[in-house]
C-alpha cells in the first residue's frame, strides 16, 4: 500500500517549521514525521496535541516529562499518561484528570499514587476492575470495595481477604 501523500510531504518538509505547524494543525498524528528538533518544540507538540491528543506518543522525551504539555493530552484520553516521564507520576492533579477520562490509567501510576484513596476511588468509579492495581490497603477499604462491586461483582475477586468476608460486599455479591 503506498504512503499517504501527507506523510510523504511531512517528510519532505520535516524541518520546515511553518509547514509541519500548518499540517499538526489539521492532522496531530503528523507529528511522527516531523524532525526531532520540531518534536522538541513545545509550540508545535501542543498545537499536535490540541489537534489529536494521542500525538504525545510522538513528542520528545523532554516534552513528555513537561506537565503542560501531558496534562493537554491526558485530560482529554487518559490513556496517554503512560508517556508521561518518571518526573510527573507522583502529579496527584495530572493523574486525576487522567482518571476522570480512563480509569485504567491506574496501571501505570506510581506505588504512592495507588496508595491515595482519592486517586483509588476515582480510578474505580470511571473503571471498577482496575481496583486490581491498587494497593493493599486500599483494597480493604470498603468505601471503595462497595463502590466497585455495585458495578461489577467481578471486582469481588481482587478485594483484600478480610473485605471479602464483610457482610455488605458478600450481600452484593450474592444479590
């Protein structure tokens, strides 16, 4: 199957800026194509971004750890967090907005962040089998257990062992 003609002129024209500016405008995933020095601009990533939030997986490493630039993405597909650097995985406030959209996001969240019942909850109300992914302790805790077994009783198999004996969750389970 031959290239798209917009691929192919956004290689040609990978470091013109003006050019590859005009073409993210209309088309974020073009990112790809353009230089890495393009990939680093902040203007142009964002511009990328508004266009199509995926278009952070083609961003610069150094753009990817730059919260104004995650944050444009994740607060709009969530999924995208799991391009976010090492810098921005203890940003309560990133994550949350990330998990407003995509509750699976929790996945890729850091031990602390798991541990946060805020975090926990939302996660789980968006996505209630994801409360897999939280920590320990979180998954005693029957605010959040109840929450996701209102859901879906298949959450019943990832709660803590003594929440698994609480009069409440087993009355859900066996309604």
């Amino acid at each position: 199957m031959p290239e798209r003609i917009e691929i192919t002129k956004m290689k040609q024209n990978a470091n013109n800026r003006e050019y590859v500016m005009e073409n993210v405008k209309k088309e974020g995933a073009l990112l790809e194509f353009a230089s890495d020095e393009l990939r680093d601009d902040k203007e142009v990533v964002l511009e990328a971004i508004y266009n199509n939030p995926e278009a952070l997986e083609f961003a610069s490493e150094r753009l990817k750890g730059d919260r104004d630039v995650v944050y444009n993405s994740v607060s709009k597909v969530g999924w995208t967090y799991c391009y976010a650097k090492e810098n921005l995985l203890e940003d309560k406030e990133l994550l949350l907005a990330g998990l407003k959209v995509s509750g699976q996001i929790l996945y890729f969240a850091s031990k602390d962040m798991r541990d946060d019942k805020e975090v926990v909850m939302t996660a789980v109300t968006n996505k209630p089998i994801i409360i897999k992914y939280a920590s320990n302790r979180l998954r005693e805790d029957k605010e959040i257990g109840l929450t996701a077994m209102k859901v879906s009783k298949k959450c019943y198999e990832f709660l803590g062992p003594n929440l698994k004996k609480d009069e409440d969750i087993l009355a859900i389970l066996n309604e």
